[in-house]
C-alpha cells in the first residue's frame, strides 16, 4: 500500500521543515490546553506523552540507542547530557535537518552521539548493536511500499535479540485534515479506507496500531506496551530471539 514519492522531492520537502522543527514542538507544549482546538490539543497530549514514553525507554537501554527519522535531534539531544555513559545514533536522509543536529551537537558538547545523513531503509550500522531502535512522531507512517519491509528488516537486524523496537503512530482520521493544517500542509487526499494520505511531497499512512501490530509480528516483533491516544498510538515491541521471517 502506497507509492514512495520521488527520494529528491521528499528529501527537499524535509529540508524545508528543520527550522519548523525547532520551534513547533517547544511552542505547542508551553500551550495552555484549557481552550485548545480539539485537534491541537491531540497533538499536544500526543508529543507530551511521547517525550516521557521515549524517555523512560531510552532510560531503561543498555548502552546503544538508534532513532530512524531523528530529524534535528528533538528525542536524542536531552538524552546524550543525561546519559553519557551511552551511545546515541541518530539516522534521518534529511542533510538540513542532521546539519541542524550536528550543530546543536557542538554547541553542547556533546561526544556521545552521532548524526547520520542516510536512508533508514539501507542502515549503516554493524548487525546487533543496538539496544533500542526508535521511530517517532508517526515516522513509520511516512515509509511505505518496499521501503516498509526494508525498513523492518534493518531495525531487525541491528537490534540485539532481546532488543526494543519503539513506534509513535497517527491514526485518528477524523482530526488529520486539521492536523496537517496546523502543521502548515494542505493534504491532496485521505482515502478513508485504507487510510492512505497523499500530500505535495509525500504519502502518508495513518493506521489501526492492531494494523501496525500483525505487521510487526510476522518480522519478529512481538507488542510489549502500548499507549492509546486520541491521535494514535506509542508502542513498544520485543525483538525475538527466533528471528526467522525475512518477508
């Protein structure tokens, strides 16, 4: 389901957004929700919810964590200074938006993280080697077609057995076209039956987490905790140690 836009018009589209990036987020939580439009203030629980999800998960890894989609580094930066002991790898094909990270990165000083312009669905990263793969803020909804399996197969792989599999998913249609409005984005259209967004520049895939979960099972992942919210989902799964799917 879904066709990959053209990698050069997303990855320009995504350019477009790291400044975007630096301040939407920090400004939507210091909102007051009391009066917030029902889809503003979906997003806000979500992002907040999100933040201290992906916080504990990172708290409780062993040593390596990964982010596909790590954009300007909003998860990994507050994690690096409060855990230098562990080592701190964001990917994202988005070379404006890692740059972004990578200055932040110095202004901190941090040593312990690495930005990585690349396509999550051809990691370079070593097979086993991380403790927890985390996929944010519905960025497993922005991969689709064969891109989908690659990108499934990757996490499986540099993921020790035993390892966490961490995914933040948008599914609340009836608040999407709002949303994207909000997020400076005017959707082409919603196919309300397979949940298929088409935008500008990309496609994106707002599903059931019962969807997202047969999926991930037939790779090896099996649902750990789930978080349900009014604009989606935060789930965690195990990696098993009987990888054997290759589909």
């Amino acid at each position: 389901m879904g066709r990959p836009f053209p990698a050069s018009v997303s990855r320009a589209f995504w350019d477009t957004t790291a400044e975007w990036r630096s301040v939407y987020f920090h400004h939507l939580k210091s909102l007051d929700p009391t009066n917030l439009p029902a889809h503003l203030a979906a997003d806000r629980e979500f992002v907040i919810a999100e933040d201290a999800f992906v916080a504990r998960q990172i708290a409780q890894a062993d040593s390596a964590i990964v982010e596909f989609g790590c954009g300007i580094g909003r998860h990994l930066l507050p994690a690096a200074n409060r855990f230098p002991q562990k080592i701190f790898i964001g990917l994202d094909y988005s070379a404006r938006q890692t740059s972004m990270f990578g200055h932040l990165l110095r202004d901190r000083k941090s040593t312990n993280t690495i930005p990585v312009t690349a396509d999550v669905t051809y990691v370079p990263l070593a097979t086993s080697t991380a403790d927890l793969v985390l996929m944010c803020y519905h960025t497993f909804g922005t991969i689709l077609g064969a891109g989908r399996t690659r990108v499934l197969l990757e996490a499986r792989r540099i993921l020790r057995p035993g390892g966490r599999l961490y995914i933040g998913g948008f599914s609340n249609l009836d608040i999407a076209p709002l949303c994207y409005s909000s997020w400076g984005i005017q959707p082409r259209e919603i196919n309300r039956d397979n949940g298929l967004i088409t935008l500008d520049a990309y496609q994106s895939l707002w599903q059931d987490d019962a969807q997202i979960n047969e999926l991930l099972n037939n790779f090896s992942f099996d649902l750990e905790e789930h978080l349900p919210l009014e604009l989606g989902f935060l789930n965690v799964y195990l990696s098993r140690e009987d990888q054997t799917s290759d589909s």
